[in-house]
C-alpha cells in the first residue's frame, strides 16, 4: 500500500499546532518583532523600577534607498514609528538605546537622532561594538551615553556616493552637511566644534581614510560620551532617571505646575519641557 508521507507529515504538524483561541501567540510574536524590529518584544518592558522601551539600532542605517539584502539594516521607517509610540505611550517611563552600527544614510540617522534627543522622557543609550559616522549623534541624542570598554566609534567627515559634480556648491552643500552634524554632535555632548573638527580631518589615525577611531574610555576623556559601562550600568542609569522624574512629576503636580487639562495628566509637551528641566543640557567646559 502506498501512503502519501507528505500528506501525513502536514497532518501531524497541524495535530500538533496550538489551538486557535482568537488569542496571539506571544512567542510567535516576539520572535517577529526579534526578526523584523530588532526588539524583543514592541510593548515596553514591565519593572517596578520603570518600563522601559527598548530600541536596538544595528548594522548599517537604511535611508530612503533599499540597501541590498545580505546588509544587516536598520530601517527608519521601523524606527520612527516606534520612537513616537513609545513617546505617546503613558505606560512607557523611559528609552534604552543600543548601537551597534556601521553608520549609513545621514538624513535618516539625524532624523532618528532628533527624535531621540527630544523624546521628553528619561533617555540612556550605549555603544557596544561599534557607533560608527551616523552612530555617533545617535549615541549622543540620549540623556545619558555609554560605551562599553571594548566598543570603538569613528569619527570622520561626511562622505556621498554616486556622481558628484565638481563644483563650488557642491563643497558648500558638504560644509553645510557637516555642519549639521557636527552642530547636533556639541549642542548633545560636552566636546567643543573644534575639537570635534581636529579628530574629523586627523590624517595621522587611519591609513587608507581621514578621521578618528576611539575606543571605548577615548570617547569617555574626548567628552563625547559620558561614562564606560555595560548593560547593567546602562540600565541602573535609566531607573535613576525615571525615578528623579517621577519625584519631580509628582512634586510639579502637588504644586499645581505641569498639570493636564484633567488636572493630572501631563501633556507631551509639558513632558519635552519638563524633562529638559530635569536633565541639564551637556555643554562644553
């Protein structure tokens, strides 16, 4: 007798698939958000100290071109949507951000960059691996950065690819691009533009490019990152934030200050001002 073994092996995996109860998989859902967001899960996770919201941005920063698929991507049209859900979630009381990046399209990674810097709630990044280019106003957009000891950020001048023309506007539109970044890379760290600009252009570091590799604690003494650490270190950092604003929300609202229109709730934007009062900016010595 001849049995169809296909037939039987598809029988035996729908015998052994769960139920269908109308209720989603959270397993299944994990999983995909692992594989399509790079998080383990687009809810915040749940701590008596804070819910945090976690954000990874790893591999290289696709911009408004597809980049091609053997490159490890960090899409921003996943990004922005998270970032602004987070912000508009009253559940989420703080942001952990983790680079691993090669750097990538400019506009997309400042885009992300002014998102996180204005997030109007607790924000922490760290750099593991590497927060190269881009990377860098990314690392510096939070609150509070780390590096961990082994992680390196380079540091160069702005690159374009494709046909250039050469012309005269052609090096204003690059100055005007640099200064973009640089701009956003000293109003979010403690490093001063022209030391920021000396490690751009060093010619003496790498061989076959200008710039500056950094590694770990030489990005903490060039004041562009604020301390070395980990994950534990990173963490600890956020539940310290959420805690001093929680004390500060409550504080503002037995005062009468900061108050909703419901008479408790805070607006995001009373959150974006009052998160600005709780952090001070980082500004040069």
């Amino acid at each position: 007798m001849i049995m169809d073994t296909h037939l039987e092996a598809d029988e035996t995996k729908q015998e052994t698939k769960a139920p269908d109860d109308g209720s989603p998989d959270k397993k299944h859902l994990s999983i995909q958000a692992i594989k399509e967001f790079g998080v383990p899960s687009l809810e915040p996770i749940s701590n008596p100290k804070g819910n945090i919201q976690f954000l990874s941005i790893i591999g290289q920063i696709e911009g408004h071109m597809i980049l091609p698929p053997q490159n490890k991507t960090t899409k921003y049209e996943h990004v922005i949507p998270q970032v602004f859900a987070a912000a508009d979630n009253p559940n989420v009381d703080g942001m952990l951000i983790l680079l691993n990046t090669v750097g990538g399209d400019v506009e997309a990674g400042l885009a992300i960059a002014e998102l996180i810097s204005h997030f109007g709630k607790p924000t922490v990044s760290l750099v593991i691996g590497g927060g190269h280019s881009i990377g860098v106003p990314l690392a510096v957009a939070a609150q509070h950065s780390f590096i961990a000891p082994s992680a390196t950020m380079t540091i160069h001048p702005v690159r374009l690819n494709g046909t250039i023309v050469g012309a005269p506007q052609t090096y204003d539109y690059f100055n005007q691009m640099q200064d973009r970044i640089s701009d956003f890379i000293v109003s979010n760290s403690g490093i001063t533009k022209e030391r920021l600009k000396d490690l751009m252009l060093d010619t003496s570091k790498m061989a076959l490019d200008v710039g500056t590799l950094l590694i770990g604690g030489q990005a903490v003494e060039e004041k562009l990152i604020d301390e070395t650490g980990g994950l534990h270190e990173a963490m600890e950092k956020l539940y310290e934030l959420i805690t001093q604003r929680k004390k500060t929300v409550a504080t503002a609202q037995e005062q009468g200050s900061f108050t909703g229109a419901d008479g408790a709730d805070l607006s995001l934007a009373d959150e974006a001002h009052l998160n600005e009062q709780i952090v001070a900016k980082k500004q040069p010595e």
